[in-house]
C-alpha cells in the first residue's frame, strides 16, 4: 500500500456560534487505505465529514488533496476534487432506472472524466442539454459494475430494489465519476449479514483500484474487519488515531467515551405462561397497497424479549404500527392480555408502549419541549390532570422527576427537543413509554443512530422490562442487538416470520433467513 496523503485536514476548526463542533483537527488519509471514524453521537464525526464533502466550510484550518491546498464551496467541488459521499440515507430517485440515476449524476458533473481504467467507448450521457442516451448510460453502467463486482440491472427501477442493491447504485454514482476519494456514512446499518461480506469484498476491489475510503460506522467488529487504521473522535476534538488492531474493541470503547464501559450481563430465566400478545393470520398492507405483512402468527409472554430481526423494507414498520392501532390489517386478529383493543387509544388503555423506529418524525414533536414530549402518552396526561385541564405545576414537577430517573440532558423541562442529541431525544421516548410500567413494549430499531453508550442505556432499561415480568416486542434491523437481548427470535423476510430461535448460533443461515434465500414460515 502507498503510503502518500491523498488527503489532509491541517488544524480544521468548525463552530457553530460559540459551539465548537470540531476542533483544531489534524486528519490525513493516505493513498489506498480504508480509514475508519469511531466516535459517540455528536463527538464530530457528520461536522468533519460534511467539511471535507463540502457541506460546510472550516472556521479555520485548511484541507488539501495530494499536497495541494483547495477550498471547498459545494459538495459539486467535493466531486470535481474527486470526493464522494455515499450517504446512509440514500439520495436515489426512485421512480428512475439504476442506469437513469447515474445519467443524471455524470450529467450533473460533466467536467469529471470517467475511471481511465472503465473500458467503454461510451460518451458521457449529457442529460443538461435533453440528450439522454440509453444505450450509453446502459453501457456505463455494466462497464463499472462488471469492474467492481457491483452487479445490478441498469433498467431496473430504483423503487423495486433491495437496501443492498440501492447502495450499490450509490456506489456507482460516485465512480461514475471517477471519484478518488468515497466518504461512506454507516454503509452496513441496513444490510444482512451475506450482504455485508459481499460489501466488504467489494470495499477490498476500490482499494485495489487505488481508491481511498473514509469509513464511518458504529459497529466495532466491522470496523476491526475492514479497516486499516482507525480515529477516534470525541467532542470535537481528535483523541486517537492508530492502526487497527493495536487497540481491542473495548479499548477503542473507552476512548469514545472517555471510560471504561461495563459489558451488560443478561441473565438466563424462564418467562411465565401469561400470553400478553396474541397475533392470529395477519395480513397488513404496505403505503403503495402491496401485502407487507403476510399472515403471521406470533404470540409473546411475559418475563420475556421476543426479537425479530431482518432488512430493512420487509414489513416490520407496518406489523408494528398494526399492532399499535396506526394501520389497518386486511385479515386476522390481534389480542392483549386477552382483549380485542380498537384504535390506539384503547391499545394504550390496554398497557402498551411504544419506541417507533424514527424518533425524530414519530418519537418526539423537535419543537415542544421536553416536558411537553414527555406528555404525550395519556397515560402521562391522566397522572396530572383535574377535570380535564393540565396542571402546569404537576407538569413540571412530573417531567423534572423523569428527566432526572431517565438522566435526560440538558435537564431543562422547557428546553426544546430540537436542542438534544439523538441519544437524549431517545430518552425522551424511553421515559414517556417505559414509566407508566406497561404490560407490553414495542420498541423498533430502538438504538438506530445512537453511541455505544446511549445504545447500552437503551438496553439495560428493555432488559430491566424483563426483569419485572413484563413482555418486549424488540423489532431491530441490528442482528448484534436482537442476538444480544432477545430469549425467542424470529426473522421477518418478505412480509413472512420465520421462526430462527434454533439458528441464533448460525450467522450464516440466519442471513439466508434475512435475504429471503431460505425459509421455514413459522
């Protein structure tokens, strides 16, 4: 491997008012190598990224490529500097063709040459002067996907394709362009266990094309994998930067955080024969009328975490919300604590909480407070207020006693949620849903997007659930975490459940299970 900088941060400040979200960073990438950044929710890790993307731009410091120092106006001088970013949300349009999609980059960038070493005598699509050629657009496209093994179907409509696949599209955009340099943002949050060995096979083709990576994720053991050296940021400021393996996974652990961090002990026991949700043939349809949920049979009890795992896009959301009363089932039934609930007012009633997987759109409302987000379980409602009308003093009193048990920060009640980190959002959500005791909790994708801390806190309190007999519905993208916690496990694959408790030591079939390859319906 080179060793040369392709890229280098010298001294880069950025604050935002008097918040210095990085500080006074030295970075250097060097030719060829996959560079992983660790850090907690909000120690700097998106500010530097959309700095380098140029996203933003430095308070101070300077960025330069090979040597040369360059200003960054626009991510479109990220590309045209031969930067790209494939972000953990994806900039796709649906509604277009895999070979569209990368037509409309390349268009977008023209001045870019594509990789000298794509074998094609195709000319850039040139979409700017209503000149779209398919064929060469086709052409472009296999010519990449044969070259870095990112098969996928040119006329394929980006709507009907797998997370997997949509992140190979992405990837190919940003070669499309020849970029040198590919920023990836938590690549592996939604992929199967196959998909990421294939991902990191294909991470191994770049490097050899002597492309360099920047590598963000929270999954340690990923980037232990994959990863030929490692920095670690924490509050802004740079605190470790080493190659991987000097330091162990709880090494590195400590360094984001700044201590030693205990390991959850999860003790074995025996939930009781006390059926607290009883789900019979359910069939739930999807936004676009499809069958998401297709005739699932599920029961949980208590003193027990029920886990089920998958991808992305495979009818979790809609059994959850179904569940929760938010979305009509075609067929089938759905019991708690033996009562047939109607509406999600009468499911509360029945002692149900509820983590949605996004607590930004349905976990919290940014521009209430935090007393005000508090709130919004009637349950909460019920305990402060007379004859209808909230008592604003038991108001604040009540969320002042939850911000301090759920250590909520800052410990403001009438601080807007807007102003929180993501790992103190959650709380928000955790002590609204989880201090009324309910007899049932579904949480889904409950640590998305959180530190390795927040993440712990997060399933210390499921396991606490536990501990007092109650029952979990843990729905996770996040196979570690459902593995971790969970006593039963299934896979939901295709809108089916399949009953995995008996694979939890086989990764490899479980994947199957995940990609819809193999299949026992439970």
């Amino acid at each position: 491997m080179e060793t040369d900088n392709i890229l280098q941060l010298q001294n880069v400040t950025k604050k935002f008012g008097d918040l210095v979200a990085v500080d006074n960073i030295n970075f250097e990438l060097q030719s060829s190598e996959i560079h992983a950044i660790l850090g907690e929710n909000g120690a700097g890790k998106s500010t530097l990224m959309n700095l380098i993307y140029g996203l933003y731009r430095p308070t101070s410091g300077s960025i330069s490529i090979s040597g040369t120092p360059i200003r960054l106006k626009s991510p479109k001088d990220a590309i045209e500097h031969g930067i790209g970013m494939v972000h953990q949300h994806f900039m796709l349009i649906e509604n277009l063709t895999v070979a569209e999609n990368i037509a409309l980059t390349v268009s977008q960038f023209s001045s870019r040459e594509l990789s000298t070493s794509v074998k094609t005598d195709a000319k850039i699509p040139s979409l700017s002067k209503f000149r779209y050629r398919k064929d060469e657009a086709i052409q472009i496209t296999n010519a990449l996907s044969r070259q870095f093994n990112l098969d996928v179907d040119p006329n394929a409509l980006i709507s009907t394709l797998s997370v997997g696949l949509k992140q190979r599209v992405e990837i190919l955009k940003a070669l499309a362009v020849d970029a040198r340099i590919l920023i990836l943002d938590e690549p592996t949050a939604v992929l199967s266990p196959q998909e990421v060995t294939s991902f990191f096979s294909i991470l191994r083709l770049l490097q050899a094309d002597n492309r360099s990576i920047i590598f963000i994720s929270h999954k340690m053991k990923e980037v232990l994998a994959v990863s030929d050296r490692i920095t670690v940021l924490r509050r802004g400021k740079k605190v470790y930067q080493g190659k991987t393996g000097d330091l162990s996974a709880r090494e590195l652990a400590k360094e984001m955080i700044g201590e030693e961090l205990s390991e959850i002990e999860r003790k074995a026991t025996e939930a009781t024969t006390d059926l607290v949700l009883h789900i019979s043939d359910l069939k739930v349809k999807g936004n676009r009328d499809e069958i998401a949920v297709s005739n699932i049979t599920l029961n949980t009890y208590r003193g027990e975490i029920v886990g089920i795992a998958g991808v992305d896009g495979n009818g979790q959301r809609e059994l959850a919300e179904a569940i929760m009363g938010l979305r009509a089932s075609v067929t089938g039934q759905i019991e708690i604590l033996g009562r047939k609930p109607i509406g999600t007012k009468h499911i509360r009633q029945c002692g149900v909480g509820y983590i949605p997987e996004d607590r930004r759109s349905t976990g919290v409302i940014t521009t209430f407070s935090i007393a005000e987000n508090l709130m919004l379980n009637t349950s909460q409602i019920d305990e402060i207020s007379k004859w209808g009308i909230i008592d604003q003093r038991l108001k604040y009193e009540y969320s002042l006693s939850l911000i301090d048990a759920y250590n909520i920060r800052p410990p403001i009640a009438d601080a807007a949620a807007s102003t929180l980190s993501g790992g103190n959002q959650q709380k928000i959500v955790l002590a609204r849903e989880i201090s009324p005791q309910p007899e049932l909790l579904i949480a889904v994708n409950p640590t998305r997007g959180l530190d390795i801390s927040a993440a712990q806190y997060v399933h210390l309190n499921l396991l606490a659930q536990r501990t007092l007999k109650k029952s979990v519905l843990l729905i996770s993208t996040e196979l570690d975490e459902v593995l971790q916690l969970s006593d039963r496990l299934y896979v939901m694959s295709k809108g089916k459940l399949i009953d995995a408790t008996n694979y939890r030591d086989d990764i490899e079939t479980l994947g199957l299970f995940m990609s819809g390859e193999s299949h026992t319906v439970a």
